[in-house]
C-alpha cells in the first residue's frame, strides 16, 4: 500500500469517525429533535455518489471511509424517522 492511500484512509477515517459522537448520543438520549432530515438525506446521497466514484476510480480510501460514513449517517437518519 502506497503512502497516498494510507494517507487517504487516515483522512477519511478521522471524517468517519467524526460521526460516532453524534450517532453514540442519538442512540442513547433517543433524542433527535434538532437533527436536520435534509442534512442528513443529502449526506447520505452525496456519500453515496463519492462511493460510486471511489469505485469508478478503483480508490479503497474512497470506497471504504465513505460506505462506512454511509452506514453510520443513515443509522442517524433512521432513529431520526424513528424518534422524531
């Protein structure tokens, strides 16, 4: 593995992990009243394209720290839905 592609699943693991707090929060305190649908419909959708790309480009940071981002803002959106 090249150092731009660790550099890359550093990068994108700190973004990723930026996510935790808030999903660790919402899943304790069930509290979602000032969480955006919005935000989070259009992160979702621009997280998935970024997914589509790192694969059109065959890029493992993209693909990776974006499905996993993916995976935790729509666990977000879903106990939004669910809690709001």
């Amino acid at each position: 593995m090249d150092n731009a592609t660790l550099l890359g699943l550093l990068a994108g693991s700190c973004t990723t992990l930026s996510f935790l707090p808030q999903l660790i929060k919402t899943w304790r305190t069930k509290s979602t009243h000032d969480i955006s649908v919005g935000m989070y419909v259009t992160l979702s959708v621009g997280l998935f394209l970024w997914t589509l790309y790192g694969i059109a480009i065959h890029s493992l940071p993209v693909i990776v720290t974006n499905v996993v981002t993916l995976v935790l803002a729509c666990t977000v959106l879903v106990l939004k839905i669910r809690h709001g």
